[in-house]
C-alpha cells in the first residue's frame, strides 16, 4: 500500500486509490484494517487483490527505494539481509 505507483499500474485506473489508508503510519495500523482498505480500493477491478500468486506478482512490482521511505520494518528487513549477504 505504500507503492501507490506500483497499484495503480497493477489494478489499472479501476482502483479506487481514495479507499486507500494513508502511509503514514502504516505498519501501525492493524493488519486486517489494511487489508480491508486495499479490498475496498480494488474492488471493481478485474484482479481483486488476494493472497498467493496474484499478491507475488504485485510484490515483484513494488518498488523497494519507496517502501524504504515508508515502512520502517522494511528498511530493517533490508539492513539485515544485506548482513548476510
């Protein structure tokens, strides 16, 4: 949800981006809140979100430079997989 840039081009203009939580605090809002956010967002597009195949190939498309901007856990996701890589 913090790659809104990656959604749009995902969902395509169907997405109804005002449905959307704001990023700022994110990963402090509930899980199940998010997800019903991103469920109403998408609803009338023809790839409603959903977990397995379809939610990897919108991971694949986000783009990790923004979510760094965004998501505190993700920047330190990052920081430890660089330690072992």
């Amino acid at each position: 949800m913090a790659d809104r840039t990656a959604l749009v081009q995902f969902f395509g203009s169907a997405l109804r981006e005002r449905a959307l939580l704001p990023v700022v605090k994110l990963e402090a809002r509930p899980h199940k809140r998010v997800l019903q956010s991103l469920a109403q967002a998408n609803r009338d597009c023809t790839n409603t979100y959903k977990k397995g195949d379809l939610s990897f190939q919108l991971l694949a498309q986000l783009d990790p430079e923004i979510l760094k901007q965004h998501l505190l856990y993700f920047v330190r996701l990052m920081e430890t997989l660089d330690r072992y890589c």
